[in-house]
C-alpha cells in the first residue's frame, strides 16, 4: 500500500498516511486532521476549525430565528395591547386603570344615596328609589367585569414579558454575552383592587 508524507496543518509535523485514510490525528499536537488526497498533491485539513465554523453558523442561524420570534412575540403584545388598552389623545396606549372600579363604585353609590335620600325627603316620586338601588348594583357589576379584564391584561402581560425575557436570555448566550439583563421590567408589584377579595402579589 501506498504510503505518502504529508505536513499536519496544527504544527506541521511531518505524517505518514496510506492512500485509504481520510482522517487523521496528529500525534504531535492532538489535531483532528481530514487526509485529502488529489490527484497532484496529498495534504491536510484541520477538521475542527471546519466544525468551529459550522457550530458559528448553526448559531447564527438560531439567533435570527429568536429574533425573528422576538419580533413576532412584540407585534402580537403591541396587537393585543390596542385591543385592550386606551389611546389617548396624543397617540400614546394607557393601560387599564387599578382605580376605575373603585371610581365606577364610589360615583354609582354616592348617585343612589343621594336618588333615595331625595325620595325620602320628598322631592322624587317613589319610584325614583328602585332607580337608586338599581344604579350601585349596575356600577358593582360594571366595576367587576373591568377588574377581571384587568387582571387578565395583566397575566397576559407578565406572561409577555417573561417570554421576552427567555428570548433576549436565548440570543444573548448564543452570542456570548456575558450575563443576560436579570432583572425582568418592573411591574407594579402589588395590585390593589378595592372590593376584591385579595390583591395578587406579583413579582
Ligand atoms: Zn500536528
């Protein structure tokens, strides 16, 4: 059998191959060698660096693809946010109010109080008094089901944020970074609504 002298690529230590190797390792410096034998010339290729080169690309691939998912992910937060949100007059969305239920309560029965006082005292016919029970209870409702959409927004928001914050972890390790931003966007960290039975707790 054929046996041909060629240089490792890692240190250039002369080695002895046969014509039926295609991989190789150096002896003297430990590299992972490809034997490439054309027609005019057998020479080596370091392998690792070839691997080296597509672990980068495998990488690179990955991180756009998080990108792209990031992207996706604000888009689809942005969407639901003008579903749910109020824009004000300068263009800028404002998130659903902690004090509007209580607000809601408060005005509907202070207007009740004041409608059944008025019949009490004489100036409204009776019926005006089922008018001033009716008015608290409509407001209690309405000042329940905007608490419940509140809390729903804000699940939804925490449960945005730390998918973000998974995605912008993902992209900085395959870059490298040395540490990822920890500290995830502050979010109230109490959410107090009256007539509720509990504030949750959210960290
Ligand atoms: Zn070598």
């Amino acid at each position: 059998m054929k046996v041909t002298k060629v240089c490792c690529q890692g240190c250039g230590s002369p080695l002895a191959v046969n014509e039926t190797i295609r991989y190789a390792t150096c002896n003297h410096c430990g590299s992972n060698l490809e034997i490439i034998h054309d027609p005019s010339v057998t020479h080596t290729r370091i392998l690792e660096k070839l691997e080296r080169t597509t672990d980068t690309l495998a990488d690179d691939v990955k991180i756009l693809q998080l990108q792209n998912d990031l992207q996706l992910l604000d888009r689809e937060w942005e969407r639901y946010r003008e579903t749910v949100c109020f824009r004000s007059e300068n263009g800028t969305l404002s998130e659903p109010s902690a004090a509007f239920p209580a607000v809601v309560r408060g005005v509907t029965i202070g207007g009740g109080i004041i409608l059944c006082m008025a019949v009490w005292l004489g100036n409204l016919p009776w019926g005006m008094a089922l008018l001033g029970i009716a008015v608290p209870i409509l407001g209690n409702y309405a000042a329940h089901s905007y608490a419940g959409g509140l809390r729903d927004y804000r699940r939804a928001k925490e449960r945005y944020q730390s998918r973000r914050y998974g995605l912008v972890a993902a992209i900085a390790s395959l870059r490298g970074s040395p540490e990822p931003p920890r500290k995830r966007p502050a979010f109230p960290a109490r959410i107090r609504i009256p007539f509720m039975r509990s504030g949750r707790v959210e960290s």
